[in-house]
C-alpha cells in the first residue's frame, strides 16, 4: 500500500489526473485517451504501474468509457461500495495505491457478465510488442 502524500501524488499527476485518481473525479464521457483505443497490451495503474487490465477483455460498451469484462487479476484491483451522487455502484480502485480507477457493473458480456468502465486518466497502456 503506497503511502504518499496528496503533494507528492501533485507532483506525479496532472491537475485532471489528481482529481480523478485521488479525489474519485470522472472524465467527461467519449473524451478518454483509451476510450477507442484499439492497441493490444497492458493496461496499467496511471499511480503505481499495477497490471490491472488486458487489451484482449476490453469491448466497445458505448458508453464513452474504456470497458473491460474482467481485470488482469483480481488480486489487484479492489471494489468499494459507492453510494455518492444518490445511487448505489461498485468503485473500482487499485489494490496497490487506492487509485480510483471507475466503477463495475452487472451489465457486460460473457462470459463474466460485468463491465469495468474505467477512466483512461487512470490507465497507462503498456503495448505488446
């Protein structure tokens, strides 16, 4: 578990980056780097390098954000009961560094069922070679 300081996360991430990843902010829909990115590789934790996601789970959700059906392993991601904004959801965050990475949901395809509608402010991608 990493143990920075809010200065030293502001010294890491961009003034967008802190807000999403540190304050559990939201890009604007469609507007993420890896929302239409179609590059084979690892997705990574924007804050720590965890391996979090794999290109080959990643489908077109239409909802504006990067989705995945299941995380590279569930080790390192965690899932906190979300209950801002007047709805209850399912946080995503980083095992590692508590980085808020976006919110799962019960509606993905198969065969997990689930979407992980993440923001690419979150993610660095690591291409394959």
């Amino acid at each position: 578990m990493s143990h920075k300081t809010d200065q030293d996360w502001q010294s890491k991430l961009t003034a967008d980056e802190f807000r999403i990843c540190r304050e559990k902010g939201t890009e604007a829909a469609f507007s993420g780097l890896y929302n239409d990115c179609k590059t084979n590789g690892i997705y990574r934790c924007k804050c720590c390098d965890t391996p979090l996601f794999e290109s080959d789970t990643k489908y077109d959700s239409g909802s504006g954000w990067p989705s995945f059906w299941k995380p590279l392993s569930t080790d390192n991601i965690k899932e906190n009961k979300d209950i801002s904004y007047g709805m209850t959801r399912i946080e995503v965050v980083c095992a590692n560094c508590d980085c808020h990475l976006g919110h799962v949901f019960e509606d993905g395809p198969q065969p997990s069922g689930l979407r992980y509608c993440i923001n690419s402010a979150s993610l660095n991608l690591e291409p394959k070679e």
